[in-house]
C-alpha cells in the first residue's frame, strides 16, 4: 500500500502541502478547510 504522499501524487497529480498531510495523519476531517488561494484546497475535496 503507498504512503500517503505516494498515493496523493497519483490522485492528484501534485506533491501534498504539509497541511494536506496533517490532515490525512490526523484521521479526522475538518467541517471548513481555509486555504488561501493556489495552496492545495481544490485538491483536498477531490481526494
């Protein structure tokens, strides 16, 4: 099974941003995610 940076990459296409990282180790997802813009958040809901 591949890690999670791994496994991002090829949902994605891109490197995640460490808090995208934070997230998937943390196990819980946040209800509001605020991200300023070109850091990753379109990337977030679609994995």
């Amino acid at each position: 099974m591949p890690n999670f940076d791994e496994w991002f990459k090829r949902a994605t296409g891109n490197d995640p941003f460490p808090y995208q990282r934070r997230f998937a180790e943390e196990g819980e997802i946040p209800n509001l995610v605020d991200v300023p813009t070109r850091l990753g958040a379109e990337d977030d809901a679609k994995s």
